[in-house]
C-alpha cells in the first residue's frame, strides 16, 4: 500500500483535497488530527507541553490554550524547535500506526510539515497542493481571523513555495474551480492505483 504524502503551505486549501480522496474510500491520516487528539486533557503530551511552556499554555478547565502557546513559539524559534522536538517524534508513530491499520490501494498521509521535518523519507510518494501568497493569506484571514502580518509570519516559518514544489512528485493547483479540483484528484487518484498495482 503507496503512502501518498500530502503537504503544502497554511492556506493552501489541503482539507479541501483530503475531502475530495476521501469521496473515493481513501484512508485520510491527518497530522493536524492527530496533535490535536495528542494533546487532549489527559494526554501524556499535553503534559509534556506544560513541563516545557508552563501552566500558561492550559485553559482553566485543563485544555491546551491553542493561541496562547502559538503566541509563544511564533516570537521564540527556540521555543517553537522545542515544540517540534516533543510533538513531530508522537505524530509520525501515531500517523505509522493507523497506516498500518488500514487496507487500501493507498492512504493519504497529510502532512503540513513533511518537508520542514526532513521526514519526507516517511512516505513514497509526495503530492504539493499549491496557490499563490494572497490567496493563503485571504484563507486563513477567514478561516482563523489572524491577522495578515502573523500569516505572513507563519508563511515565513514555512519552507518557501518554490522549495516545496521542487520536492512534488505530483501538483494540484488550488487556485482554481471546485471542478477542476475534482477531475485534478480524479487523475491523480488513477494514478496512485496504477502505481500501487505495478
């Protein structure tokens, strides 16, 4: 069974396209899920994270105060690599866990980091959703109301564009309508399964 690495820039509309394999009964393994899942009250990892970043970071009722540690590691890259080093080891055990759970031609791996964290060796074959700068900016301005300076600084925390897509085995391009979306996956969901029977 291919793992199909997914990747791509904050904006670039990767859910999008997991929703759109995911029409076909294609095993969607999200690493964004899965931190959000490690990090759940009573979590070993969410321990962790208060050990390193202090009770600040919790919310009154115990959960993980998403903003307040963003605001942490997105002024400190000291402080952002420590996040990295506890959190990127437990997601890719937990990604290689359900993967080997799963029974299909092939399994989509989304991966936001798959570059950045040198783990690009973790799957067979990489696909880069990609769009221009503005258009990830307007995204996540309406998806999570930051302001365009901290998604710029966020877009500059990630690998550049042109970086990202020189690693692609394949490209979709997220510029463009929900139909053309569609056929792109189509193709490429052909594809996968003509490359995982030879």
């Amino acid at each position: 069974m291919l793992k199909i690495g997914l990747t791509g820039g904050i904006g670039s509309g990767k859910s999008t396209i997991t929703a759109l394999f995911s029409n076909y009964n294609i095993p969607i393994i999200d690493a964004d899920i899965i931190a959000h899942q490690l990090v759940a009250p009573g979590q070993p990892a969410l321990n962790l994270l208060q050990q390193a970043f202090g009770a600040a970071i919790l919310n009154s009722d115990g959960s993980l105060n998403r903003k307040q540690l963003r605001d942490i590691i997105f002024s400190d890259a000291d402080k952002k690599a420590q996040l990295e080093s506890i959190m990127h080891p437990l997601i890719f055990q937990q990604m290689q866990a359900e993967y080997q759970q799963q029974n299909s031609p092939y399994s989509i791996l989304c991966i936001p980091l798959l570059i950045e964290t040198k783990m690009t060796s973790f799957v067979d074959h990489i696909l880069v959703v990609d769009c221009d700068v503005e258009t990830q900016i307007e995204r996540v301005k309406q998806r999570d109301q930051l302001s365009t300076e901290r998604i710029l600084s966020i877009i500059a925390s990630q690998i550049d564009r042109k970086t990202r897509l020189s690693y692609a085995n394949d490209i979709i391009d997220n510029s463009k309508s929900t139909t053309q979306l569609a056929e792109q996956v189509k193709k490429l969901h052909n594809q996968y399964l003509l490359l995982n029977s030879n």
